[in-house]
C-alpha cells in the first residue's frame, strides 16, 4: 500500500526513478522552464497520481505559465489564464490535503499566495511549513522577504536571527539581521551586531580593504551611531560624537568621499564645532559643490554659529533654500555672510569671500544677492548687473529665478520665519517686484530709444536685449494677474520673432490663468509647430488641449512621441505617465463622464501600487549589494509613496466623484433618453443634437479602441514594421463596473489612505471629514475637524464644515453612542470658541469685514453659510462680504470666481449677479464660460 502511495511527508518517499524526477521538476521550474517540468512531473503522477509534492510542483507550474502571459490579450486569453490560475490552485491544495506534512507543499502553497500578492496568506503558509521542518533556510528567507515587505518588523527581526543561527558563516545574514534590528528602533544593538560580524572577520580580510562594498558598510555603521543615545550624555549627542570619531577611522577604506564629508558637516554642526565645519564645507566646494544650496545652508549656519536645531532643518531643506530662505536675519548676521559670499577678504582675514574664489559659480553670486538689504543701492545695483546679464543672455527662466526673491515675514508661525509670496497683492506691495518693475521698465524705454542699457558701460546691444526685455516685462504682469496687460507685452515679442516657442507659451499661460483656455490652446499648438522635435512643448500642448476639451487633439499630439506601432494611450500607461492620465481624468469629469474619470484615477493609483511592489526585488538585491544606507532610504521613501502629490490628486479626485454620486445618484442617468415631450421645440432640439452628438462620440471612442487593439497585437501586414508589445485589452473603457461600486465604501478608502499617508494636507481631513459624516461617524467627523484647525485654523473648508457640522447635530433623527455624545458636546463647542451658531457666524462676519485683503473663498462661505442658515439675506450677504471687495483681495483666480459665481447664481439674485459677472470680467477679460 505505502509504495502505491508515497507521500515524503508521512515517511513515505518517492522511489528513486520519480525521486530524481521530482528533482528536475524543481529545477526547471526555478529557471522557468516550465513545459519541460510539467513533462516530468506528468510522469511522476502517471504512476504516483495522488502524490502531494507533484501536484503542488505541477500546481505551481501552471501559475507561472499564466503568469508569465502577463495578462495581456483578449478577453478570451485572460479568461484562459484564469482559469490556468483556477487550475494551479486546485492542484495545490488537492496536493497539500494529499501530505499536510510536507513542508514542500505549504511551501508551494506559500509561493502561490505570494504570486497573486497575499502575502498576510503566504507568510501563513510558510509558517505552517517552518512548523515541519524548522532549519529550512529557503523558507526562512522567502518568509522574511514578505515580513519587510508588509512591515511586519518584530517577525521580520526574529525570522532574521533564526537564520543567521542556523549559518552564522554568511556575510548576508548578519548585515540582514542588523537591518532588522535597526528597522525595529534599535542602533544601538544593530551596532553591537556588526562590530560582531567585525570580530569574526581576520585583519587582512576583503572587508578591511579600501573597495565599494566595505565603504557602504563602514558608511552605514557610522549612520548607525549616529543614531544612537548616549545615556552618559546630558545633551544626548553622545551617538553624535562616537560617529564623528568613527569618521576619522574609516577614511582609509571611504570610496563615497563626498558622502564622508557631508556627514561630517552634518555631525560638526550638530555639536557645534564649527570652525571644523568651515574647513569641511570647502573641502566640499573643492569636489565642485558650489552649486549644492544644502551645502552653503550648512555654511551660513557653521558662520552663524547657529543652534543644533535650526541645523537640522537647513539640513532638510531642498531646492535653493539656504538658512537665508528660512527666516530674517539681523544686521549683524547678514553682515557676516555678505563677507563670506563677497569678493574681498573676510574679517579674520584667513578666507577671501565666496565670489572671489569661485568667479564661475552660478549659485554663489545668485545666493550673494539674497543677502543683499532689498532697500539698499548695494542691492538695486547687484538686480541690475544679474538682470542685463541674463537678458544679454536670453535667458527664459529669469522672472522664474527673481521670484524666489519675493520673501515676506510669516506671521502664522512668528516673525523671523519667512514665506514665499505668491498672491498678486502681495507682491505688487513687495519692495523687490517694485524694484524690479521699475529697473525693466527703464530697460524697455532706453532699449528702444537707444539700443542700450541705462548707465550702462557695455556700450550698444543686440536686438534680442528688448525682445527678452519684453518677455521678463510680461511675466511681471503675469505675476500679479496683469493678464491683459502681459498679452499686450507678449505680443511684441511675438512680433519681433514669430519663431520662438518660449514667447507663444507663455502667452497661452496669461490667456488660460485669464480664463480663455480655448484660445490658449490654440496659442500653444501653434508654437508646437515651429519645433515638432521639442518634447517639452509637444507636452505642455497636449496638457492645454485637454483643458480645453480638445481630448482628439491631445491624444494626436501625445502620439507622436510615442511607438508608432498600437495605441498610444497604452503606451503611456505602460510608461506610467501620470500627469497625462490626470489630466485626461480631469477632462473626462468635467464633461461628466465619471465612470471613464474613475477609470484614469484609477490608473494612477495603479502605477504607485506597482511603485510600492517594486520594492519587493530590492530587499534581497541592497544586501547582497550591501547599498544599505539606500536600502534604508528606499524603506522610507515607500513608506510615504502613497503621500505623494500625483497620487493624493488622483485619490481626493476619486474620493469627490464617489461623493458626488452618492449625493446625486441622478448623475448617472445623464446617459438615458430625455423626456422630448415635456420640452419646447428649441430645447428639444438641442437636446437631440447634444444625443447624436455622444452617440457619435461613444461609437468613434469604440472604432479608435478596436483599430488600436487590433494594430496592437499584429504587424499590421508588412514583414518590416517591428510587432508591438500585447497588451492587455480593456474591456470596461467606460468605467462602468467602477461606477457600479458602493460609493461610500469607495470614498471611505480612499478618504482613510489620505488621512493616513498625507496627513499634513488639509484637503486630506477634509475629505475624511465628508466621507465620514455621510457614514453617520460622528466622532471620527469631530476629529478631521480637529485635525483641519492643527493645521489651519482660517481655511475657509474648515469654517464651512465648522457649520456644516453643526446643522448636522441639530437636524439629526438619531445620537451617537453615550460615550461619544459625551466627547462631541465636550470638544466640538471649542472649534466654535465656545459661541452659539449665530454669534459664531457674526464674529467671522466681522473678521472678513474688517480685513480687505480676506481670501475669496473664505468670502464665499461665509456668505453662504449665513444664506444656509437663514441668519441672513442673500443681497445682503453677498454685497457685505463679496461685492464690497471689488474683488481686490486675495485667493482670486478663475475657479473661485466661478465658485462665488455659482453660489450667487443659486440665491436667485440677478441683481448680485449682474454686478458679480462685471467684476469678473474686469479681473479677468478672457473669461467667456462664466
């Protein structure tokens, strides 16, 4: 009986003839040669047709044979490979309830899980299987990956040591060990494992030697104690210390010698040594890091002398942000920087200043600039000489690089920290942009009358100094929404050289922040077509054809940077092209087609789902690598990547259709046929035309997908065009099934992942917020409120939930839990400080009154809120808090204007409204769609 059924489990093993079969089927299937492993494994079952093992291995076998078809093709194929898929997984488990003790099948079984990506279900399985056979080291390993992978640390940490006890000999388990054990909070004991690793080591060993694998080590240790705490320390810096002693013993085998000073600079600010660290940054500036801004941040803080605090974040800052961006400086201390980046000798007379040493360097002379007092001659002079360099130059980006000067004072969070200005009021009382204003106004006039700068000794100019002259003149309207007035100037440019693409885009920006964006459209392309090889245009085009609702046009010109061969949307889902898919997804929902929205957000979140798995090939590959240090750097960026910018847009848009539709459950009959019989003769033909016209647009969209698909996956006839890549064929363009999904659930998704991922975005509580109420949770409500107000208490989306919040609690049929009613009437009076809804609405009456220069949007909700609540008339309202602005106030741009339009346009006063639409048209002239 045991030999018509062997089962290696049960102590019953194949005989040797299947034995070494069963080996072969391991083998192929590791080097993936599959139809040769299921050959073997046939005739293993031939004879043996219950034996667990193979049927497991034959399970497996079939799932990677579906998977390696990659899902594309028909729908017909990809229902094939799911049912291969079916297959694999009935084979495996028939083959596990065969031989339940046999580690190979619950190994298999594992394997299968993790090919569909349920790892919670693998590491289960792997469990199982280390329960029967513990020393498994290929399971071992298998089971830490998914551990790191799905951040499970403590098992990840365990499974670790497991197998570094069982091969202690193996360089990879005790770096893998330590990185569990520093991923789980502790250096210090990471530390102690290495210098153990260190200590089995002979002193004339590899890793001793000056090569790339034994600096990352030594790099990575270092970065190791500087994280640890010195108990014997008061200041806590005691790990500090230890690192920068470390620094100096492992210079000999440093191969990163630009990442050893860095962190060197790093260490000798945080404890102060900042002579030492004045030596380090020009040591730094020797290896050609004068343009590094980090790197001159580090040098203004070791010069200032500043705080372990203030170098931290000068340290996090990015871009061209140095100490000086950051916040004010006092006369003294701007003095002593002025010397340094200067062209004479410094005070202490050991260093000429930076300009002087490094003549060539962009960075420094543009940083010795900012320091300039902007009320000074000193500085009215430095603006002058850069601004005709860069326009003898023709240099675009110049009105984008002077921006950066428009620093003013944060009062939000006090006054020496400094903010970027951006709003048009702000900057047109900014003294720089008044400068500047003045300096290129004075240009035009002596260009065009002379040919030469003012006062200037470089004699007579080429034609192109007015053109650009021109051009930063335009982009100074733009700045401050002088959007007819930038047309005008841009014009000129355009006149002078009709052949130059910068000129039409900026001109189809100052038509689309003018709110033409059909004739910047038009602008645009028409640039395109003096450079058809110009990537970046082609790219900004199709952009402003989808804003325009010219969806045929874009996909044209997206095309003809992609293959030449299939569809080329495919192609640029393939190349993860997100701001194309959001701004086609943006387009689409603007029409009102939210099932294809959905669709392309969804694409988005799908690429940063492929970002996140992608890791998964790295967690063996940096240790054997030994990259530690960006292995480390790679965990941390993962952790955050579903907090970045494209994938909060694409998730805060799905979240706001699944709302709109819960709200409107009408907006998906927009597609059914109208009721003619009810309508006048004009409206029911023009509802006819609007019908064809879908009808029409729907069957072209179908033709295009087929003729795609189609030209996709064949050569088209001709033995010479390259076949195309298959891919899959999407069978629901339409978003349909999307749409068919229950929407709050969906809102509450996405609303959870926002509130987790960025929780520093106030839209994100915003969303939590509205997600929540209409699930009826109160409480979790009252905290996105919370958190909103932590991040900005004078939004205008949290004055308007504030309200809505309260009408909530008013008008409800039901109450909460006890225990929650209890938190809710105790916390939510102080986001109303303490008032009743009346008086609270009054006071915000009354700021909004008392301050001019109040956002638009805020404008807007109060007005709204007080119409809502009935504690005011809509005449009265809109003219107190939106007319008596005459717009002149901050937050005014196209769609709040729009969005204070539509709430006058739903008080019914045509009266406001008259007077509301003349003022939007006298701030922006371009606005034709209000």
């Amino acid at each position: 009986m045991s030999s018509d059924n062997p089962q290696s489990g049960q102590g019953r093993p194949l005989p040797k003839k299947e034995a070494d079969l069963f080996k072969n089927v391991v083998k192929f299937y590791e080097s993936k040669n599959y139809k040769k492993g299921m050959k073997n494994a046939d005739q293993i079952l031939k004879r043996f047709p219950n034996h667990g093992e193979t049927l497991c291995m034959k399970g497996l076998i079939i799932n990677g044979m579906a998977n390696a078809a990659g899902g594309v093709g028909s729908k017909e194929k990809r229902d094939e490979e799911e049912d291969k898929k079916k297959e694999a997984v009935d084979l495996v488990k028939r083959g596990l309830m065969m031989d339940m003790r046999s580690h190979i099948c619950w190994h298999v079984y594992g394997l299968l899980h993790r090919s569909s990506q349920n790892y919670t279900e693998a590491i289960k399985a792997y469990k199982q299987a280390l329960k029967i056979d513990e020393e498994n080291l290929q399971i071992l390993r298998d089971m830490s990956l998914l551990q790191i992978q799905m951040r499970d640390l403590n098992g990840f940490r365990e499974t670790r040591l497991r197998i570094l006890t069982l091969r202690p000999n193996s360089k990879i388990h005790w770096l893998s060990y330590a990185l569990s054990v520093h991923v789980n909070g502790d250096p210090d004991a990471a530390v102690g494992i290495l210098d153990s690793y260190f200590g089995t080591l002979e002193e004339d060993c590899v890793e001793f030697q000056k090569n790339f694998e034994s600096s990352e080590l030594a790099l990575y240790k270092n970065r190791l104690l500087s994280e640890t705490k010195g108990e014997e320390d008061e200041d806590g810096l005691g790990g500090v210390r230890k690192a920068l002693e470390h620094l100096g013993d492992i210079e000999p085998v440093i191969v990163d010698q630009t990442g050893w000073l860095q962190a060197k600079l790093s260490y000798q600010l945080q404890l102060g040594n900042f002579e030492d660290a004045n030596d380090t940054v020009f040591k730094l500036f020797e290896r050609g890091l004068t343009e590094e801004h980090r790197v001159h941040g580090a040098y203004m803080c070791a010069l200032l002398k500043c705080d372990r605090e203030t170098c931290l974040e000068v340290e996090k800052m990015k871009g061209t942000g140095t100490l000086a961006t950051l916040r004010s400086l006092s006369d003294d201390e701007r003095s002593v920087l002025l010397d340094a980046y200067g062209d004479s000798t410094m005070k202490d007379g050991d260093r000429v200043g930076l300009t002087k040493l490094y003549p060539r360097s962009n960075g420094i002379k543009r940083i010795y600039i900012s320091l300039l007092p902007k009320a000074s001659e000193e500085f009215k002079s430095a603006i002058d000489k850069y601004c005709q360099k860069q326009i003898m130059k023709g240099v675009p980006s110049l009105g984008e690089d002077l921006s950066s000067l428009y620093l003013m004072e944060d009062s939000s969070k006090g006054n020496s920290s400094l903010v970027l200005a951006t709003d048009p009021l702000d900057l047109k009382e900014h003294p720089v942009y008044k400068l500047l204003v003045d300096l290129v106004d004075s240009y035009i006039t002596s260009l065009s009358a002379n040919n030469a700068f003012p006062n200037g000794d470089g004699g007579e100019c080429p034609p192109s100094a007015l053109l650009w002259t021109w051009y930063l003149r335009s982009i100074l309207h733009e700045q401050i929404a002088e959007y007819a007035q930038g047309i005008t100037v841009i014009n000129k440019c355009i006149e002078h050289t009709p052949t130059a693409v910068d000129f039409y885009e900026l001109k189809a920006r100052l038509l689309e922040a003018g709110g033409d964006i059909k004739q910047a459209a038009d602008v645009i392309d028409a640039g395109r077509d003096l450079d058809h090889q110009d990537r970046y245009i082609n790219n900004q085009t199709t952009k402003t054809l989808l804003r325009a609702g010219r969806e045929d046009d874009a996909k044209k010109r997206i095309a003809l940077f992609t293959r030449e061969q299939g569809s080329p949307e495919q192609y640029l889902y393939d190349m993860q092209c997100a701001w194309y898919e959001l701004e086609l997804a943006d387009a689409c929902r603007r029409r009102g087609e939210f099932g294809r929205s959905l669709r392309k957000y969804m694409s988005v979140v799908k690429h940063y789902d492929d970002y996140h798995e992608d890791q998964f090939d790295f967690h063996s590959y940096c240790i054997r690598k030994v990259t530690m240090r960006s292995y480390c750097d790679l965990l941390r960026f993962e952790d955050e990547v579903y907090g970045l910018p494209n994938y909060c847009r694409a998730a805060e848009k799905i979240v706001k259709i699944h709302l709109h539709l819960h709200d409107n459950p009408s907006a998906l009959e927009s597609d059914a046929e109208p009721d003619y019989s009810k309508m006048t003769p004009a409206e029911r033909k023009k509802a006819k035309n609007i019908a064809r016209k879908k009808k029409n647009a729907a069957a072209k969209g179908s033709n295009n997908s087929k003729s795609n698909d189609k030209s996709n996956n064949s050569n088209g006839g001709s033995g010479n065009v390259k076949k195309a890549k298959p891919h899959a064929i999407d069978e629901d363009p339409e978003g349909k099934e999307l749409l068919a999904l229950n929407h709050l659930d969906e809102a509450k998704k996405y609303a959870s992942i926002l509130a987790r991922h960025a929780p520093k975005q106030i839209s994100s509580w915003a969303l939590q917020y509205d997600a929540s109420v209409r699930r009826g949770k109160m409480l979790m409500g009252l905290q996105a409120l919370f958190k909103m107000k932590s991040i900005d208490s004078n939004s205008h989306e949290l004055f308007s939930r504030v309200v809505d919040f309260s009408q909530r609690l008013e008008s409800r049929s039901s109450k909460c839990h006890e225990s929650s009613e209890e938190i809710i009437s105790k916390e939510f009076p102080t986001l109303m400080d303490v008032k009743s809804l009346p008086d609270f609405l009054k006071a915000a009456v009354d700021t909004v009154k008392n301050n001019s220069l109040s956002a638009l949007p805020m404008r807007t909700a109060v007005a709204k809120a007080m119409v809502d609540t009935g504690l005011g008339t809509a005449p009265s309202s809109i003219s107190s808090l939106i007319l008596d602005s005459k717009l002149e106030c901050r937050g005014v741009n196209v769609d709040s204007s729009q969005e204070a339009l539509k709430f006058i346009e739903s008080t019914g006063d045509a009266s406001c409204k008259v007077q509301v639409k003349a003022l939007i048209h006298t701030k922006f002239p371009f606005l034709k769609d209000f």
